[in-house]
C-alpha cells in the first residue's frame, strides 16, 4: 500500500508560527527530511518530535529521489522540511515532489509560512498581480533578467542575502530608475522585522549606512507605463 510525501512548512522565524497540524504530520511521519538537519533538530526538540531525520538538500537531492519516491510506494510516510518556509519555494522540495506525481503517489502540501506573503502585504504596493521571483542569478544573465523586469507590470518580488542586497538594490536604480517605489522587508516574524518603503533611491541611501542583516525580501512596485 501507498504512503504518502507531506510538504510541511515551518516557521521562518517565530517558533509560534508552527501550526498544530504540522507538529501532528511531523509526529506521525516514518521519516523527515530535512534540508539542514541540525536546523531541523532544533525545531523537533522544541515540539518534542523524535523522528528519524534524513539529509535532503539542493546537493544531495538529485541522488534521492527515486528512493524517497521507492519508501513511500512501499507505504511510508514521509514529511518534507526546509530551514525556513515552505519547501520548494527557493528551497529543495521540486524534485522530489515532481518524481512522486510522475509515479501516481500521493503529495498533499500543508498551507503555512512563507517569507514573500508577509512582506507583500507590508508592503503597501498593489497585491492583486504580482510576480515572484526569489533569487536573482548571481553572475550570468543577471543584468538580463532585470532588464526583462523593469517593464514588468504585476509588482515584483526578490529574495536577497544581506551580502548582496545593497548591490541589488543599485542595480535596480540603474535598470528601472531610482523614483521606482519599493519595499525591503528583513528577518519576518523575528524580533528585529523591520519594513522600510519609499523610492529605490531612497532604499540604497538607507542599506549605503546601515549594514544589512538578515534575510531579505524586496518587493517593487510594477512599470505602471506599460
């Protein structure tokens, strides 16, 4: 008989963001996989969870999913974790979904945190049409892919790393403008969340003397003249 692959979200900062569901699946599961497992292991000591983990990461996964996807058609269940989020969304967590629905096995994704919501609706900028977009490519076809979104116009949304958010903020000023209005959102739920709005201008201003830190969401407002 058939088991089943959780997606199971975990919080992206504040422990309380946990839901009840989630810690039952993680109880309930024959195996976690976890994208860091000594993260991981933090969270299942909080909730008392005792299960056997298993590494599952953007280096590794290539290699295992045809065995996950071989220990649930043999009728394990097996729940899914990221460090942070909901797995799969600029996360490992694709592949090993994509292989489950090829072979007719049963995924169910349990509704749960995120870090683009929050910061989309802090934002202040239209939420009807929006395009996400997680992480810029580092190197090549970069300056490209913002070329292509200085004429987007649904709002968009980036992940960042407080390494390269300054250098990311710039290059927008450079490709869409610096009256562009956006949105920096930095640690959500944690204690030091912190939203700041106003012109990319005024953004890079901000981040030229105040040292980023923190993960980071930008949101930026659509190309309206389109």
């Amino acid at each position: 008989m058939s088991g089943k692959l959780y997606i199971v979200p975990t919080p992206v900062g504040n422990l309380e963001d946990m839901t009840f569901r989630a810690v039952r699946i993680l109880k309930e599961a024959d195996l976690i996989l976890a994208e860091d497992t000594r993260t991981t292991a933090i969270l299942l000591k909080h909730f008392e969870i005792q299960n056997r983990m298993q590494s599952h990461h953007k280096f590794n996964e290539h290699q295992t999913v045809e065995t996950i996807a071989a220990q649930i058609q043999e009728g394990k269940t097996i729940a899914l974790v990221s460090d942070a989020g909901t797995p799969g969304i600029s996360d490992p967590g694709f592949l090993v979904v994509r292989a489950c629905v090829r072979q007719g096995i049963a995924v169910e994704c349990l509704p749960g945190a995120t870090a683009f919501v929050p910061a989309l609706v802090n934002s202040g900028l239209p939420m009807d049409r929006f395009c996400f977009e997680g992480f810029l490519p580092q190197k090549k076809g970069r300056m490209t892919r913002l070329k292509e979104l200085a004429t987007e116009t649904r709002t968009i949304i980036l992940y960042e790393s407080p390494f390269r958010v300054l250098k990311t903020l710039t290059q927008l000023v450079e490709t869409m403008g610096g009256d562009r209005q956006a949105s920096v959102s930095r640690e959500i739920s944690k204690w030091h969340e912190e939203t700041l709005r106003g012109s990319l201008d005024e953004l890079v201003a901000h981040f030229s003397t105040h040292e980023p830190k923190g993960e980071f969401v930008i949101v930026i407002k659509n190309n309206n003249m389109v």
